[in-house]
C-alpha cells in the first residue's frame, strides 16, 4: 500500500502533493509541541511547588527571592517575587502616577504582570494545536476528493472504466482521509491535556499571588 501511495503521490498534480505536504507540516509541528509541552508541563509542575515550599520557608524577602530564582526552572514565579521590595516595610513613593499609588496597589499591578507572563508560557502552543485538530481533517477530507476527482479523470481518459481499475486509486485517495484523522486526534486529545495541566498550574500561581498580596500587600504609610 506504501508504495502505491508513493506512486499515487507521484502521479497526482500539484494539489495532490500541496495536501500532502500540509498534512505532514501538521504532523511534525503537532508533534513538536507536544513533545516540548510534555517536558514544560513536567519541569513546571516539579519546580513551582518546590520553588513555593522554599520561598515560605525563607527567613526573609531577599533569600525567598533568591531560592526562587534558584528552583524555578520555568520561571513562571520569577516576576512575582521579584515584584516584592527587598524591605516591602520600607517602601517609599516616587514621582508619576505608579510612585503615587499605594504599597499594595504596586505590588497587585507586580503580581497581574507576573501572572500573565507565565499564562503566555503555559499556553504556549495551544492555538496551534487546537488549529490542527479543528482542520487537519478537512485538509484530508480535500485530499481524499480531489485525489479521487484526478484518478477519475485520468481513468475516463483511458476509454475503459472498470472497478478494477478504479478501486486502486480510490482506495490510496481515501488514505488522505483517514491520515488527516491521524494527525488531528494527537492533536486534540494534547490540547486537552495540556489545558487541564496549564489550568492546574495558573490555579497554583494565582493561589501563590493571593497569598503574597496579602501578606506584603499593606501599605508602608
């Protein structure tokens, strides 16, 4: 069947191979990200909660700071702390419009940023994915029929129609088809998954952000 496919791929005109190339370009992008994501996903889950467990367990501001930078290996909690003054009791206001906002007010806007930056990197790939899963078998489904339009042509051409002569090109034009569905179904079923993971850990961040606004959201007076 491979090597009718090839053919068949050989004999196809240019839509033929124009399909077959965006659905391997799918393939490998979808399996690209997946790969990375599975080692994002598993890296970030480790680090954050070691990074957190350390930063609480810190005498002081500029040491949690510091095994932060140390255990985060995503950073994802890098901006957060780093939002924190090193003496947040003596913090004092400056010219412009965020020097003459509160304490607290700083530190939130501090906390916002971090917490978007590291929704930027744990959704790092998933439009593509769920593009790819939305489209990939459509990509294959045109394959399929304008695969079996040309093998009909070319047949009609030939004077003689026979089922025969019509199952093998039918038959190698319907595996574009089932191969868009092959390269849709990873596809989703990784943008599931790496939405629940991605939800689990934003939940994580946000709970360590409500805690530091809390705990050094007051304002200096």
């Amino acid at each position: 069947m491979s090597a009718g496919l090839w053919q068949w791929l050989e004999q196809g005109d240019a839509v033929t191979r124009s399909t077959a190339v965006v659905m391997l370009a799918m393939s490998v992008a979808s399996w690209v990200i997946i790969v990375y994501k599975l080692w994002f996903m598993a890296s970030a889950r480790r680090s954050v909660s070691r990074a957190i467990a350390s930063f609480w367990q810190a005498p002081d501001v500029a040491q949690a700071q510091a095994a932060v930078h140390g255990l985060d290996a995503r950073q994802l909690l890098r901006s957060m702390v780093l939002a924190l003054p090193q003496d947040f009791a003596s913090t004092t206001a400056s010219t412009g419009l965020a020097g003459r906002a509160s304490h607290g007010q700083r530190l939130m806007r501090g906390l916002r940023a971090g917490l978007d930056a590291a929704s930027l990197q744990l959704q790092w790939g998933q439009t593509l994915l769920a593009t790819i899963g939305a489209t990939a078998p459509f990509v294959g489904l045109l394959g399929t029929v304008w695969g079996i339009h040309h093998a009909l042509g070319v047949l009609a051409g030939s004077g003689q129609v026979g089922i025969e002569q019509l199952a093998g090109p039918v038959g190698e034009a319907l595996v574009m088809t089932a191969a868009g569905l092959a390269v849709a179904l990873p596809a989703v079923l990784a943008y599931n998954l790496f939405g629940r993971a991605a939800g689990m850990l934003q939940a994580l961040l946000e709970g360590f952000a409500h805690d530091l606004q809390a705990q050094f959201g007051g304002d200096a007076g």
